[in-house]
C-alpha cells in the first residue's frame, strides 16, 4: 500500500517511537550497557562475578602438567587456612568446596545472589597462595630455643686421635652414599630398591604413595652432611612426590615413615615444601579415626576416604587395631598441629591416650587388640615386640618431648614397666636377661629382633624414674642390650635373627629356619646408640663396629645393600630389598653411635619410632642459641 506524507506530521519509526523517544530510549540503554559493564569488569576483586557471566576459559596447555608436578589439582580450591580450622576433606562428593552451597543452587532470585556475591567478595580475606598453608610457627625462634648446634659444635672433633672413629663414622657414611646412589641409579622414586634384579619395587602398604626411600633418607643425609644428595633428595619431594593416591595404606607406616620423614626434613632446614606435604598428608591420615571410639583403624583408603581393619601380613588383626600402630601417632600428631595450627591432629591422638588410660588392663598390662567399634581389648597377647612396641616407646618419648610436662604419658610409661617387669622379665638359667611373651598369662619365651629397642628405651627413660629405679633401670637396660648382642654374637655372620628363644637348651637363638632371617633392621644398634650416651662404655662401640663388618661382608651387594635369608650361613641367601629403614634408622643410629653427644642432642630431639628426629617443645623457656 503506498504512503502519502502528511504535512506537520513527523513519521513514528518502525516500532512506533518518535525521534526524541527513540534518543531518550537510546540514551537509557547505553545508560544500563554502561553500569553493567563497570559493575563486571572494574569492581574490586569481581572474578566471581566474571565467572557468572563469560564461558568458563580453557586451561592453557601444559598447565595441568604442571599441578601433577606441584603434586596438586588445579581443580581444586585453594588449600583453606587450617588455623584452627578442622581438616580440609579430600576433593569429591565429600568436600564442600566442589559443591554449590545450598543458598547458591537454582532457584535464587538472581539479584539477590548478586547482592550475596558481592557481600562474600568485600568480606572474604584473602587466600592463601594455592598449595600453601598459613603457619604461626616462627622457625627461626625454635632454632634459637635448641640446646645444641643441630650437628653439634665439632668442638671434640679435633681432639679425637686421628681417629679410629673418625674413620669409622666416614665409613658409615660412605655405606650410607653407596645405598643411595644405588636406589638412585636403580630405583629412584620407587619404595625401595632391590639389589639384586636391580630395579625399583612398590609394594602396596604406602597406597600408591612412592619414594619411601627417599622420604625415609632425608635426615640421614641430611646429618652425615651428604648434601649433594640431600638436594636430590629434597628436589624428589618438591618435583615428584604426589599425594593424589587412590590405593589403601597403612596409617601406622605411613605416619611413621613418611610423615615423620617430612617433618624432621623441616625442622632441620626450614624448607617450606617438606611442612606442606606433610600436614597434606596428615590430612588425608583422618578418616581412618572416623570409628565410634575414635581408635583409628589400621588401613586408611585414601580414594573412599574410610579406615579398613586390613592388615599387612605381619598380623592377622581381624577387625581390631594393634596397639603398636594406633598407639605410634603421638609424636607426629602433636607435630602436625604445631606446625599447621590445626588442632584436630593433636584431638586425635588425645584421645586415644584418653581410650587408653580409662580401659581396664589385665594386670596392668595392654594386649595387642583392640576393638576400634566397641573399646574392648580382643585378645589377651601382650609383647614388647612386634604389635606392642613403639606404644610404649611414644609414651616416654611423649614425656621426653613435652620437655617433661606431659605427666599422664610419664606416669602411663612407669606405670606399664612396671607391670611388663613382673610379668614378663625373665633371666635365662645362662644368665640372659630377656621379655618374653604373654598370652593370657601363659609365657613364650623368645624375644623377637622388633624388641631390642627396648634396651635404649629403658636407658632413655632411667633419669626420669622414681630416684630409688633409676640405678635398676640403668641395669635393666644394659642388659638386655647384653642379650640381645649375644643374638647377634651366637650367629655365624654376627647378625641377628627375627627371633630368638630361650628354651630347649639354646638361649638367644632362633629355632627354626622362618626366624632366622635378618632385613637389615635397626633395633640393636639403636640400642647401642643409647646405651652408648648414656654411658660412654667403649663396648657399645665395639659392638656397633661388628655390625658394620658384618653388614660390610654380607649384606653388601654390587647394587646396594640387602636382607639376608639366614644368620647362621655364611654364605649369604639375598633376600633383595633395601628396606628403607636401613637408611633412615640403622645407617643412622651407627653414624650417631660414633658421633659426639652433641649431634641431634637427646636434650633437643627425641626420634620417632623410623629413627626420624623430631624436636622437644622447648617453647616456654628462653632462647640459648643452638640453632
Ligand atoms: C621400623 O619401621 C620401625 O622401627 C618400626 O617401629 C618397627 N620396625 C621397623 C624396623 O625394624
């Protein structure tokens, strides 16, 4: 249809709007674009905001590569300040931070979550870097608080006559490099090396966590000055150690080997990396204390996030803890919360002394089991040894670490010797003094290798005693550190075997082929280390010295060191593993039993059950310089 033009008359456009209507209309919705953009793009912090508007962005290339490197996620929200709040759950249907909120799901009217997320970003402090944890931990003020030089002053160095021990303490570091530059060469990043086949193994007890050597050797290099392979060492954790594991582990190995690792790695040098990783770690530890008593299961899975009573060969543990593990947490836990300011480490392992010290012992001793469901002991089987022993090590080293002010774990310790001397103790018709075995009040009478720690145990804790014990417990140790050489003195290889009876006529030997092997284990020679500060008795460093020989000539193989399948055959059957304890406690323990009372002082450490020291709280007296 065809228009004709009315004079006057000012056409309306196509939408029926006249010119100044159209300008207002122009000018008010260039108005809105304005504000929209300004509140998008140039408030404070308006990431969030950005995030609700524009397509998510693709990762740059290569930058996930870099997180597995780091040993984290990017997907993850940043690590949340741990002072004092609980754990940060691991990353799944579990962890809030990958949840909406309630308040943000579908449904809000949009103004008002606008209103909220500008009211979160004005409020919200800011973040942590991703991959760091606040501390409040000053470390320059502990290193000021230590007693001693960390590796001692040197000052008795010079006087040594050039030195039969300073040659023996070279030779033990010497050891010491061979072992590492063989897992190096061959299994680097691997649990453990097999000599042997030359190759690297894993195992399954650490949960897919690899590099227990390495975890494990960091202190020894660090004390035998070995710092070309500290730094190896350290540049593994920063660049090869990941903590997103998915398989079962055990908490008690775990705890001991690598988070203990880690934290002695930190308090001697500083170094930012090994704190964080270990109170990850830690973190990653709770679940296994999610029981109704609270007693931690054995195995942690760290891809359910749920403890298992599943055990690792060594016990058949049905569905009850064992002492020795649950019992192994303390020193590390209270570690972790100094160092995180994250007080649920240090509420775990309260209350399981708590669990503890309320149950009822059958004459005053602790059986192996424990229910974590119902708190009741499982079965009556009492040792020293394997299943037992570290529990009562944490209880005087708990004492010694608090700098004696943790009175309920010095009275606990006592209280449980005394009750292990009555009913344990024996002395052989040769004149051996050992700890048998209880079961339900039925004594078997062998030691295993796992007990001979208890000789540096007992010394460790003879000061502290009731005046009128302390000249006995002195006695008591040094013997059976005396018994436990002979397990040593009576094979053919002068090493020890798994386990030694005193019955049938043999006293301090295995009597069978299962018991007589020998996995490069620490016990005795931690022993000695002890016995030797506390007395300076030249023998403890005599015996020290067969062993080196005897590990020299025997274990010693072209591709590192190895466990041997019988003590009693000089020709040697390798059992091809570099255990990793041999590097973070036997190797160790030799070195300090040649090594001036200064280095990694009794005063200012205490070592945790894989010989990783950790340091006593001096943080209520004054400085005095050690550091
Ligand atoms: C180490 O892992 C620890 O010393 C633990 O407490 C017991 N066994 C081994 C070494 O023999």
């Amino acid at each position: 249809m065809l228009m004709r033009k009315v004079p006057g008359f000012v056409p309306a456009s196509s939408w029926g709007l006249r010119l100044p209507q159209k300008f207002l209309f122009l000018l008010f919705l260039s108005g809105l674009i304005t504000l929209c953009f300004g509140a998008l793009f140039l408030l404070p912090n308006s990431s969030r905001l950005k995030r609700l508007f524009l397509a998510p962005r693709t990762q740059q290339p290569g930058m996930e590569a870099v997180a597995q490197v780091a040993g984290h996620s990017l997907a993850r929200e940043p690590e949340s300040p741990p002072n004092p709040a609980p754990a940060v759950p691991a990353p799944g249907k579990d962890d809030p931070s990958s949840q909406a909120s309630p308040r943000s799901r579908k449904g809000w009217p949009r103004r008002t979550r606008l209103v909220e997320l500008r009211e979160e970003v004005a409020a919200a402090p800011p973040r942590p870097q991703e991959g760091s944890i606040q501390s409040s931990f000053d470390f320059n003020a502990f290193r000021s608080r230590l007693r001693h030089p960390v590796l001692g002053t040197g000052a008795n160095k010079s006087k040594e006559p050039q030195s039969l021990v300073q040659t023996q303490r070279e030779k033990i570091k010497e050891m010491m490099q061979f072992a590492w530059q063989s897992y190096k060469r061959y299994a680097m990043g691997k649990n453990e090396l097999r000599p042997l086949t030359k190759d690297g193994y894993e195992g399954s007890m650490f949960g897919g966590l690899s590099g227990a050597t390495v975890i494990d050797s960091l202190d020894t290099l660090y004390l035998m000055e070995l710092k070309e392979e500290f730094q190896e060492a350290k540049a593994w954790v920063e660049e090869s150690f990941h903590l997103n594991v998915s398989g079962e582990a055990s908490l008690f190995e775990v705890n001991i080997r690598y988070i203990g690792g880690l934290l002695s790695a930190f308090y001697l040098t500083g170094e930012e990396v090994f704190r964080i990783k270990a109170i990850k770690l830690g973190e990653k530890l709770l679940p296994a204390f999610d029981t109704p008593t609270g007693i931690p299961k054995g195995v942690v899975n760290f891809k359910s996030n749920r403890g298992s009573n599943q055990s690792w060969g060594w016990a058949m543990a049905g569905s009850s803890s064992i002492l020795a593990e649950f019992g192994s947490l303390h020193l590390e836990f209270l570690h972790l919360t100094e160092l995180s300011g994250n007080q649920v480490f240090a509420e775990k392992v309260r209350n399981i002394r708590k669990v503890l010290k309320d149950l009822d012992k059958p004459f005053g001793l602790y059986p192996n089991f424990l229910s974590p469901v119902s708190g009741n002991w499982m079965q009556h089987h009492v040792s020293v040894g394997g299943l037992g022993d570290s529990f009562y090590e944490y209880l005087i080293k708990s004492w010694l670490m608090s700098a004696k002010t943790d009175m309920e774990a010095k009275d606990m310790y006592y209280e449980a010797l005394e009750a292990i001397e009555t009913h344990l103790l024996n002395v052989s018709p040769g004149g051996l003094t050992y700890i048998a075995e209880w079961r339900g009040g039925i004594l078997d009478h062998k030691m295993g290798h796992l007990a001979c720690f208890s000789g540096g145990m007992i010394a460790l804790g003879a000061d502290d005693a009731k005046e009128e014990k302390r000249a006995h417990y002195r006695e008591l140790a040094a013997q059976i550190t005396k018994t436990c050489h002979e397990s040593y003195a009576r094979s053919d290889t002068k090493l020890g075997p798994e386990a030694f009876w005193f019955n049938s006529g043999l006293e301090a030997m295995a009597t069978q082929m299962s018991e007589s092997y020998y996995i490069l284990r620490p016990e005795v020679v931690e022993s000695y280390m002890y016995l030797w500060r506390q007395t300076h008795n030249p023998i403890y460093r005599e015996w020290g010295w067969d062993v080196v020989m005897a590990l020299e000539k025997y274990c010693r193989t072209e591709a590192g060191f190895s466990g041997i399948q019988d003590v009693y055959s000089t020709v040697p059957s390798h059992d091809n593993k570099q255990q990793t304890f041999f590097l973070a406690e036997t190797l160790k323990y030799l070195y300090l039993l040649f090594s001036e009372d200064d280095v990694l002082s009794l005063e200012d450490w205490v070592f945790n059950t894989e010989a990783h020291p950790l340091p006593v709280n001096h943080s209520h007296s004054s400085a005095r310089g050690g550091g």
